[in-house]
C-alpha cells in the first residue's frame, strides 16, 4: 500500500465537511438560484433529504466489497486487468480536470476581488505550491490539518452568519413555488452533483480508516451538516440579496459578506467569507489532486507516489490556463457540461460498480 498513514472517524468526518462545503459554499448559491430563483433554498432541502443517504449508502456498500483497496484498485478486481485499468485511469482524468476547475476558481477570484493586478498565472503558482507540500505529506497531515481549522471554520460560519442577521428581507423570498415543482426539481440537480457526488475522490481513502465500524456514520453525518450549512448559505444570499442579484453574481457569498453593517462602524467584513473559502477549497483540492497522484501510482504499479507530485503540479497549471481560457467559457462549462460528467463518474460508475461486484460475491458463493 502506497499511502501508510491511517485516520479516524473523526477525521473522515471534518474532512467530509470541509470538502462537502469546498468551493461550492461560495458559488452554489448563484448555480442554484440560476433554476430555482427564490425556491433555490426548497431545492436545498430536497437535495440535503435525498443525496446523503443514497451516495452514503451506494459508497459505504463499494467499500465493503473490498474493505483495504482503494477506488482504482478494486476497479481491476471487478473488472479486470485490462477494462479496470481504462477505468481507473477515466477516473484518474477525473479527478486531475475536477482539480483543474478548482485552481481556475481560485485564480479568477482573486483576481477579480482581492488581487485585480497580480497575473492569474502568480496566484495559481503560489496556491498550487502549499497544494503540492500536502500532498506530499499524505494524507495523514492533511486531516490533522483539517481537524486544526475545522473550530475557526465553525466560527467564522456562525460569526458571518449572526452578523448578516439585521440585513434579512423576507419579502425576497416571495413568492414561494412560483416557477412549480419542475423548477425546484431543476434546481435541485447541482445542488446534489456539486457538494455531494462530484467528490467521488472520498472513496480513494476509505481504506486508510482505522475505525472501518464508523465509516457510514462519519460519512453521513459529514454530509449533513455540511448540506445544512449550505441551505443556511443560499437562503441567506436569497434574503439579504434577492434572487436576481444572487443569479448575476459569480459568487454571491463574497457580495454577502460586503453587506455586513453595523452601527456603521463594523463594515467591509468579506475576509471573513474569504477565509472560509480558502480553508475549505484547501482541503477539497489538497485531497482531490492528492488521490489523483495516488491513484496514478497505484495504477501503474509504482513504489511510490511522491516523484509524480512536482511534474503533476506543473501539468495541472498548464492545463488549467488552457482549460478556461476566460471566465465566460469556464461558466458555461461548469453550468452546461459539469454536472452530466460528475454525475457520471460519481454516481453512476460507481453504481455500475457496485452491482458488477455484487453479481462475482453471489457467482462466487454459488
């Protein structure tokens, strides 16, 4: 086993939570809004009730079909050398494109709201540096440093949260059910790809997890409270804001955090929503590329997955200036192709998987 570290439950479950909230606590709002206007908080519900059980439960069963293998490698068992290796590698280019989006994120956000003079290219190398120190690390100190800013996350949630309290208009969430169940429903669909499948990443360190007894609950209630929290987030963009103006900002929770006054004297607080993003986007690309170099190791039968860090790395920034040339093509493809090709390799390979393993355990049984 190329990674020797072991985490716990806990652990899992931090984990779960900031990379469930990742980027999306910052542009789910606007995506969601975007099909489900005011209703963008109904449709959060629906997804919160509905794709924690059913991802939780079809990743928990995968896992225990082969309880110490990884993603890639067990993908070789239920399929073969041959199709299990073209798999493995479809999911590997998954997860290297899913971890392109996010360093494209980051760039264009801060150079359109904190650093409008510094050249994405700087911003994407500096990010990219603390990115690939994690990864080399493991993943063992990476979920010790999860565990050491999940309290400040907590906090400055809570502190955003109470501040924005006095702005609420609940006049802005009338009328309720307008655009009908269609609407919601329409809504509902990247509020469960972008939290909950896209980060399909989670099953490739599922065997690192010493209490193996705990996995489903850690797993679930991660996904809970995050999903909580997200409500929370896009009903108080639809209140503070209003529906149009969360759909015409790229990422309505930074404006939100602008809004925060008090006595015209505690102003101006976006850092805070800024530091909460830039911990949970941390954690969430620090574990996708971290899997996308395991999982290229573990497919190539390596010894060791660190030599293929650096040369990642640089790959990545390469193909992320070429993957979103500019910020109109890179929303247009987040909002119109994103949630087809998560959903494919989140929730349906590994339910293809999954039923392809249960049919070998019965054959061999039989």
């Amino acid at each position: 086993m190329l990674e020797k570290g072991k985490i716990g439950s806990r652990q899992l479950m931090i984990l779960v939570i900031l990379y469930t909230l990742g980027d999306s606590i910052l542009v789910i709002p606007s995506i969601v809004a975007s099909e489900a206007e005011q209703d963008a908080w109904i449709s959060g519900m629906i997804s919160v009730a509905i794709a924690p059980l059913l991802i939780v439960l079809i990743y928990e069963a995968l896992r225990k079909c082969y309880p110490d293998l990884t993603l890639v490698e067990y993908s070789q068992k239920i399929l073969g050398k041959w199709l299990g290796m073209a798999i493995s590698l479809l999911f590997i280019s998954y997860f290297f494109i899913t971890t392109a989006t996010y360093l494209s994120e980051i760039g264009d956000f801060m150079i359109s709201h904190i650093m409008p003079d510094t050249p994405i290219q700087v911003i994407m190398i500096l990010f990219m540096s603390v990115v690939l120190m994690a990864a080399r690390l493991g993943l063992e100190p990476l979920a010790r440093s999860a565990e050491i800013f999940f309290p400040y996350v907590l906090l400055l949630i809570s502190t955003l949260i109470i501040l924005l309290l006095p702005e609420i208009k609940f006049q802005n969430l009338q009328p309720v059910w307008e655009g009908g169940v269609k609407q919601v429903i329409r809504g509902s669909i990247p509020f469960i790809v972008f939290p909950f499948i896209e980060p399909v990443a989670i099953l490739m360190i599922l065997p690192f997890v010493s209490q193996k007894d705990k996995i489903r609950k850690s797993l679930f209630v991660g996904q809970l409270l995050a999903g909580g929290v997200l409500i929370i987030i896009t009903m108080l963009a639809i209140l503070v804001l209003g529906s149009e103006s969360t759909i015409r900002q790229n990422y309505p929770i930074y404006m939100l955090a602008k809004k925060i006054n008090i006595a015209d004297f505690l102003t101006r607080l976006e850092a805070i929503m800024a530091i909460i993003w830039f911990i949970t986007i941390f954690i969430r690309f620090s574990l996708f590329f971290y899997v996308t170099v395991l999982g290229t190791a573990q497919t190539l039968k390596l010894q060791d997955y660190r030599p293929l860090v650096f040369p990642f790395g640089i790959l990545l920034i390469a193909f992320t200036l070429m993957m979103t040339p500019n910020i109109v093509h890179y929303n247009k493809f987040i909002t119109e192709i994103w949630p087809f090709y998560a959903m494919t390799f989140g929730f349906l390979l590994p339910l293809i998987l999954l039923i392809i393993a249960k049919i070998k355990k019965n054959d061999q049984r039989n």
